[in-house]
C-alpha cells in the first residue's frame, strides 16, 4: 500500500471513507445538486468496506503464505482467499514451469504452456522464498520458478 498505516489505521481509514460515501449517496437521494448519482456514493461505500475487510488482521492470517502455499511430497496445494475460499492440489510430477509476480503464480502443467493462474497475496520475493521452501530441490532444478 502507498500508505505507511498498520492495518488498524487502514481499517478506520477505509471505514471512514466509506461512511463519508454512504453520506454522500444519502445526501445525493434528497437532493439533485450533486453530479453524482446516488447509487455512484453506495458503490464506492461496499468498495471501501470491502477493502476495510482486507486491511484487517483476520484476513491477512487467512491470506499469509504459509496457509496459501502448502506441499506434499508428490503435491503442491494452492488456496485462494480472494473470490471466496477456493483450494486447488496439483501434482509435482506435472509441473514444468512455475512463474511468480506479485500477488500472483502461475503453475504450467506437461510442459504445453497450459495450467493454472492463482492470485495470492506476497510479494513476488516472497512468494519465491516460499516455494523454495516447500518444494523439493529435484522439482526446483528441472523446473525453476521465473519472476515475471
């Protein structure tokens, strides 16, 4: 984030702005002087509550890597938090390519340039450090992880 707020001050701030638009749409309902629409003010209202949502405590434990990214001997298992609470297991025999950005990985399965794109929450670096971990040297060496 641009701000250098911890996620209590990013919660408040997020909150605040959304009750600042649920007064604005309020306010646009009773009278026609604002350029905005009504519903413009409460879109931006959910907007900002959902991302209060995203700045709390609660939900950076639930996104942290190491309950995103787990491995198994022969499987590397993806949790997504983001859309809802979806979990994909892929077998490391088939993975030939892993690709890492920020907030992102991409695992390309039997080398055809098919697989999976997940949307996780890291950096890039972190992301890396944490495959580097989990997955054994053997997968890493035939199938190295690429920063994009």
């Amino acid at each position: 984030m641009y701000l250098n707020l911890d996620p209590k001050q990013m919660v408040r701030l997020n909150l605040a702005l959304a009750v600042l638009f649920i007064c604005v749409g309020v306010y646009s309902l009773q009278s026609d002087s604002l350029p905005i629409s009504s519903f413009t003010g409460f879109i931006f209202a959910i907007a900002f509550m959902v991302q209060a949502y995203r700045s709390t405590e609660k939900f950076a434990a639930k996104s942290a890597l190491s309950k995103t990214l787990t491995a198994t001997d022969t499987s590397l298992t993806v949790k997504q938090v983001y859309y809802g609470e979806q979990e994909k297991t892929v077998e490391l025999s088939r993975i030939t390519q892993l690709k890492v950005a920020d907030n992102y990985l991409a695992v390309i399965l039997d080398g055809n340039g098919q697989g999976y794109d997940f949307q996780i929450k890291g950096k890039a670096e972190a992301i890396t450090e944490r495959l580097n971990e989990i997955l054994p040297k053997a997968l890493l060496k035939n199938s190295p992880i690429e920063q994009v």
